[in-house]
C-alpha cells in the first residue's frame, strides 16, 4: 500500500491584536477548502494560530493574559473549522495557547494538537524549549515573553501512529534543537510537524534579520529532517502585526534534507507536496541506522549537563 | 586580548594507492608554506591524509592493512612537516591511521591530533561514528570497511583549551551526527576541526551524486556550527583515487552557521579565514544558552536507547 501523505502547509498571514478568532478561523477555513480541492489529506497550520503572537506584549492582568488562551478544543470559536476539516476527511493540526490542570492550579501551555480525518485527536505536544525571557525586558527592541506565559511543557516528545504513518510534532523554537528530532526519530518518526512565529529580526541584534533569520529556519529543519531521515513540515504565520514583523517561509522538507516546497508571501498560502512515507527509509535503513551507528555511550553530557562548562 | 584565530583549511587532492607517504607530505609541507606566507596560525589537513583512503579495499593480509597505519606521530615520514610547522610557530590538524595499544593487543584507530605552534600535541581524537561496514559487500558499488579496519574511538569527543581558544575535533562520518557537536558544545567549544575523505556517489544508491553529498556535507557541518555556536573547519581529501572520486568542497563555517570560506578545486587547495572566536559568544549568551534553554529531562531517549524504536 503506497504511503502517499498529500500535505497542505497552511501558512497564515498576520493577525492584528484587535482581531477576535473568528478572523482567524473564518481564513483557516478558507486554506482548508483551498486544500480539499488540491486533494490534501492533511493541513498544518502555525503555532498560536487563532490569535496575534501575544507573547510580544508584557500583560500582568490575568483575565487579560487568559483571553489568549483555550480550555476546550474543540470550542465555539473553532467548531466549524473542526466539522468542515472532518467532512472532507482531513486531519489537522493546530497551534493555540492552552489552559489545562484544575480551577484551583491552572496551568498554561504552548500547545499543538493533531486531529485524524475522522475528526480525532491523536495527539497533543506542549512546547519545551521556550524562548525568549520570563520578566519584562528593556534591554530587548521587543519583548519576546514566552517564558512568562507559558510552562515548559509537560508531555515529552512523542510519536503517533496515525494516518498511515509516524507523526511527531514541535513547535517554533524547539525546531532549532537537535534533540528535539532526535527523540523523535528514535522513536522512528516519519513526519514531523512544526509551526512557528519567528520575528524576523533579533530582538537583541536587530542588525540580524530576515535574510540569516530565514536561513536559520531552513538550516534547523532541514537538518533534522536529513539527520533523522524524516519529512518535516514548518509552517509560519507570517507578516506585520501591530508594526512587528514575523518571518514567512513555510517549507516542506524532504527526509534527504531538500526542501520541496516553499511559501512565497507573507500572507495566507497553502503550499502543497505529496509526502511518500516510504522515501524515510533509505537513509533510515543506511548511513541513519542508529542501531548499527550511535554511540551512546559517547553521548552521556546529552542528558547529564544542562548548560556548557567549558574546561578550566 | 582580541582571539582571531587565522585558519587555513589545507584540502589535499588524491592519494593514489602506488604513492608513498612522501607524495602526501610534500604536498602538505607545499600547503604549510602557503599558509606561513599569508599569516596563519593554524593548518588543517584531511582525514588519513598521509595514504589513498584505503578503506575502500578489501585486504585481509595483516602486514598489507598495517601498512597503512603509523604506530608512532611524529615519524620518519612526517618529521618533516612537524619540524616546518614548528619553525614557523604554526599548530596543525593532522588525520592519520593510528596503531595503538600493546605488542600483544595492537589497536587501530581512525585518528586525529592537534598540535600547537609550539610543536606541543595538545590533543588526541579517535573516529566514533565508523561509517560502512565490517566484511566484504558484493552488493556495493565500492567498499567502505571502516569497521572492519578500525576500533570504535574509546576517548570520546573532549575539547581542549589552546591556542587561545577551546578546540575540539571530530572526522567523516561524526560531523553527520548532532550528537557530535553537542558533546563538544556543552564543553564550550568554539572551534570543531574535521577532516573527511566522502566518497562522491553514495556506495549504495549510485544516483546520488555529488551535488547532494555536498549539500550533506554542509547541511551537518552548518547545523552543527549554528546550532552549538562554534567555528567548524571541515577539510576534504578530494578527486580521483584509482579510479574512485572523493567529495571536495572544503569550508570554514562561521558560528552563525553561515559559510564564510569555500575551497574551488579537487585538488590541494589551502583557504584563509580570520576566525574571531568571541564571535560564538552572542549565540552561546542567548538563543543558545543551554543553561537557560536545555530540557535534558525531556532528552533522556538519546542516551538511554541506541536504535530507533518505532511503537506499536
């Protein structure tokens, strides 16, 4: 049975802080049908794709900070995307701020969930490398507080069997990681979905913008894919929000490391490739056969030392 | 105290299997005059660089595969080019085969030394990530008998602090693997000195060619770069070995991840760069902090299981 995964990329363009989800939606659903008649049985879209990348904004008010954030998913707000996606039977994945735990001990999280074509959920990841800064910052050009909203997540690395295949997921920064793919290609994943919000200049070197920022996305992702011979699927929301500018680029990349498809604007685009599962094995199977080639012996600071020591 | 490292990245063109050590080490003296005359401190030649890679022939014959090896460094063939280096207060990067161990239990590795102006070896590494395999393969186009040639390396991936800097080093096949750099990078390295002998078809998929193996090659040495903030000189034995062609294209690779020098030929070819290494400091001081971003309990698959691992 040929494994053939017909991927849409849903790159989305900005979302304005005075917008409401149903904005968002209302265009998610739009890439959905523009992928059903491309024939696509899987859409990715960004992380935090119903609103503005709120982590740019320093909140202290609690109501304020929560209005970014989703208990329930699927919810009123996005129902419609979630029936629509499950009539075509496409699965989905989707970016957004989480609330979990209890009323009493609440808990916040950068989540992305993957949903089958049956509608589904078979997985859910909670982002563990955050970037950016816990505290107000006035040294930065702009504020990058992701390590003020959310925890670190909670739920590890893991894989799904679903659609066909083994799919992993991660999200923006994570996607510069290398052990991020590692885990997962240990786990023997064939496609990994990441969605991202990337300024696109450094809010510590503004001097370094689109151009080494685009590099540096295309590098880490591509890199993964090639290292632990599996397809890689990045998508962006993209363009200006409020004056702040977030890079575009989305990219599906081949388990050769190749990029096969690219988003050309900084606005909504589907991008579309059709993912031969089967083309992991190659490399899978010779130079990346972990179990004829690692080492881990040699590996042991991986997991025992958190930050560099350099030698005396 | 500024810290630029001035490096020549010494690609050496072919070996053929009739030459002796001498050929090769006139060749790399020629080379270490070129980067006297224009100021470096530092030479980097190839993996085995003194003989034709020889992995690519099948022998079993003890004295014929031992005579590839050198059981001492310096020697009578090499003393030559030490004494050079030393009178022009230059430090190398020298890959050899390597006879260790006993008279009873000799030992063979895949090895790489440092040495400072000085004349002092500052640093002994041996090849971790063996690539190809330990007997005879009639279903390759070419042999690669790495493993049956060599002992896995049993010294790890240490760095070492000297010439103003911390070094470490890695050969072929490890600059493929995160785990390499990763290693080095928790030391602090600011500067991964690589010597490769790649062949230019894929042994096991003939229509992979150059062009993507060069791709390869900088995908992993670029990622690896960026990715732990440090230099990367990764240096080539390039062109036609008895009929068999090696991968050229040698680079100096900023720790932004971006290429800043690149070697044109097939054949002995020295590039130049000025390599400051307190340019690794921005990127070791934020985005990778690994202090402030690592999760090494969300890591723990990458040292606890060697093979991939697909669920049920």
């Amino acid at each position: 049975m040929p494994r053939v995964v017909r991927v849409g990329a849903a790159q989305m363009g900005p979302l304005q802080k005075g917008e409401g989800r149903a904005v968002a939606v209302e265009r998610m659903i739009d890439l959905l049908e523009q992928a059903h008649e491309e024939g696509c049985n899987l859409v990715v879209y960004p992380e935090l794709a119903l609103t503005t990348f709120f982590p740019r904004w320093n909140m202290d008010d609690e109501s304020e900070i929560d209005a970014y954030f989703e208990a329930d998913m699927p919810n009123a707000d996005t129902a419609a995307l979630f029936d629509r996606a499950k009539a075509h039977g496409i699965g989905i994945h989707l970016g957004y701020a989480e609330i979990a735990g209890t009323e009493e001990k609440r808990r916040h999280f950068n989540t992305a969930i993957l949903v089958d074509g049956a509608g589904e959920t078979v997985g859910r990841y909670r982002k563990i490398h955050l970037p950016g800064h816990g505290e107000y910052d006035p040294e930065r050009h702009f504020q990058h507080l992701e390590k003020k909203y959310f925890e670190i997540g909670n739920l590890g690395f893991p894989v799904w069997r679903t659609m066909g295949g083994i799919f992993g997921m991660c999200i923006c920064n994570d996607r510069r990681w290398p052990e991020t793919y590692r885990v997962m290609g240990l786990q023997g994943v064939e496609m990994v979905l990441i969605g991202f919000n990337t300024p696109s200049t450094n809010s510590q070197r503004p001097e370094e913008g689109a151009e080494m920022r685009t590099f540096h996305n295309e590098l880490s992702v591509q890199a993964g894919a090639y290292q632990n011979a599996t397809w890689v699927v990045a998508v962006a929301k993209a363009g200006v929000e409020d004056g702040f500018e977030l890079l575009g680029g989305s990219v599906i990349v081949h388990p050769s490391g190749q990029i096969v498809a690219k988003a050309e604007s900084m606005g909504d685009e589907l991008i579309v490739a059709d993912c031969d599962l089967d083309e992991t094995a190659f490399y899978k199977q010779t130079i990346f056969d972990f179990a004829r080639h690692r080492r881990i012996e040699h590996y042991g600071l991986i997991t025992s030392r958190t930050g560099a020591e350099p030698p005396e």
